[in-house]
C-alpha cells in the first residue's frame, strides 16, 4: 500500500508553544517538531545529540521563521537539563502550551545476557526521562493557571510481547501507567496528559539498532504492509496536544496496523 499524501495544515495549534523532546533529526520528535510548526506553533526543540540539534534548529529557522523555533540541548536522564530546558522556553517565548515527550532508547537484548547497566540506561531514559519532563511540564503549566496538553511517546510493545524487548516493553509500558496516574493529577490544574503507542515508525536510529531481519517481521506484520511515516505518528500527536482531543486524559491511543 502506498503512502498516504502528506496532511494539509490546518492551524490546529496556531498561538501555542510546544517544548519536544528528542526532535532532532528524521524521527517521531523531529516529524512532530515540523508538524508542530505547520499548524502555527512556536516550538522549543531539544535533543541529547548537540550538533543534529544545532542543524536542526538552522532548517527549521529557515523554513519557518527564526523567531519561531528555538533549541536547547538536554539530555533527558539529568534533572538540572530538563529544568533549564524549561526555563529557557519561558525565557524565549513567556509560557508553555504542550510538552511532547518523546525521548527514548531502545534495542535488541536477550534478558539472560543482558548486564543491569544496559537495563538501568533503557529505563532511565524512556522511563524516568519521561517522568522528569513530564513533571517539569506540569509544574510550569500548574504555575502558569492556564491548563496545557502533555502528550508522552509509549509503545505497543508496552502492551505486547516481544523477543529481546524486555527492557523497552517495561520501560514503555511504565510510561503507559505514568500517563494515566498522573492524568488524573493533572486534571486538578486543567493539564490534559495522553499518550501514543505506535508499533513500527521506521527512521535512521531505528535502523541502526534495528536488525533487518526483525524489521522484515515487524514490518510483515503490519495489515497495510508497510511501516509507519513518522509524521503519520506525529499527525495523531497533533490531536492530542490541540483542542480537538479536549474531554480526552489518560489515554493511550495506539499508532498501529498490527495484527498478531
């Protein structure tokens, strides 16, 4: 099946500023980035990976307006990064409208010869990256009186089984129950927090620490025989994070055309 036509903007999130993490790049973060802008927000990008940052922020810039995007490195496992990245969108832009969280690490381990050092590194980032900024976003928007969306990036693999996968389905599926607990937190200072489980949203770091042989069987799983566009994961970001999706608050909506 062939790709579907890329989506018309439409302003969903016009006068709005959104903090991505992870948005350097070809990936969901940095589709949901360029989407982001497309529907008239201001956007801060982050990413660990400084110089892919700097390049983005410089494409970006040029495309969209340089007073519109701006960029702060931030490695999502340590609290004083996440901390300044907040700070300096509220520097830049006075507020913060949507966080996307979407940081984090996965790859292939069999948990038999799997070292906790490896285990402790997927679920620091994935897992408690997420909590970090999901926590530094409410706080921020608790302050600010006026509500906001938190949209966190999970996994089907949080919900389904999956060989060599043990590190990432906990650290996903966490995510999962993060999202719903804290939603009904968040609820008291009018913070809406969903998140997204996509199955297969094929992009250049996942081929890396991707074989192609499970690629092939992931990817044959899929009805529509084909893997995901990462802006086909980003368009459905874009709903939660706008108005559209406003009676809607710990839910995980999954990106997927998989079948067992």
């Amino acid at each position: 099946m062939t790709v579907p036509q890329y989506p018309q903007a439409r302003g969903l999130l016009t006068g709005k500023v959104v903090v991505i993490t992870a948005a350097a790049g070809a990936g969901i973060g940095g589709a949901t980035a360029r989407r982001c802008l497309e529907e008239g927000a201001q956007v801060v990008i982050s990413d660990a990976h400084e110089r892919r940052l700097a390049q983005s922020l410089e494409d970006l810039g040029k495309e969209f307006g340089a007073e519109r995007v701006a960029a702060l490195p931030c490695d999502v496992t340590d609290e004083a990064q996440v901390q300044a990245l907040y700070a300096h969108a509220l520097e830049v832009f006075g507020r913060v409208d949507v966080a996307v969280n979407n940081a984090g690490l996965g790859g292939t381990d069999e948990l038999v010869d799997m070292p906790d050092e490896r285990w402790d590194r997927v679920l620091d980032i994935t897992l408690n990256g997420t909590m970090r900024c999901t926590r530094a976003a409410l706080r921020v928007m608790r302050d600010q009186g006026a509500g906001g969306t938190i949209v966190n990036n999970a996994s089907v693999v949080g919900w389904r089984a999956q060989r060599g996968q043990s590190h990432y389905a906990a650290a996903k599926a966490g995510v999962m129950a993060l999202t719903r607990c804290a939603a009904l937190e968040a609820a008291d200072h009018g913070v809406r927090i969903n998140a997204v489980a996509p199955s297969l949203a094929m992009h250049p770091h996942l081929v890396k620490v991707t074989s192609e042989e499970l690629l092939a069987e992931l990817t044959s799983r899929e009805a529509f025989g084909r893997y995901a566009e990462p802006w086909e994961v980003a368009n459905v970001i874009i709903f939660l994070a706008g108005d559209q999706s406003s009676y809607m608050t710990g839910e995980i909506i999954s990106v997927s055309s998989q079948h067992p």
